[in-house]
C-alpha cells in the first residue's frame, strides 16, 4: 500500500496550516476552505481519509457527506 492520501475541509485557515503541516512528509495531503471544493476534490483526488467540519463555507458537512455517498465517493 503507498502513502495514505487525507484531504482537510475547514473553514479555518490556521487550522488547515496546522493540520497540514503535522501531517505532511507522512501523508499525501490536500487542504480546501468550502464545501463544494471538497466535493470536487473528492471526486479529483479520492482521498483515504477525510478531515471534516461540519460547519463548512458553501455546502455543510453532512451534505458534503450525503453527496458523496450519493456518487460513490468512497474508499473501495
């Protein structure tokens, strides 16, 4: 198995910084403010895991959650 990719959807700037930086060099990591960014960045970079809030810019997280269950985006 290669590296884990994680995608992080927070609206918060630091937070994003933060997170990232902890992780990255261990993981293949991705960042975005918004909830429709995330979406399609779940569709463009299938992440392994998810680093979400639920209170995102554009679309909440639940429905980022109930849309990508919709359209299969999910770890196989």
């Amino acid at each position: 198995m290669g590296i884990l990719k994680v995608l992080i959807a927070d609206g918060s700037d630091d937070f994003r910084l933060a997170l990232g930086n902890a992780l990255r060099g261990t993981y293949s990591v991705r960042s975005c403010w918004g909830g429709k960014e995330a979406l399609a960045l779940l569709q463009e970079y299938r992440p392994d895991v998810l680093v979400l809030d639920l209170m995102l810019p554009e679309l909440d997280g639940l429905s980022l959650l109930q849309a990508a269950a919709a359209e299969q985006l999910h770890p196989m």
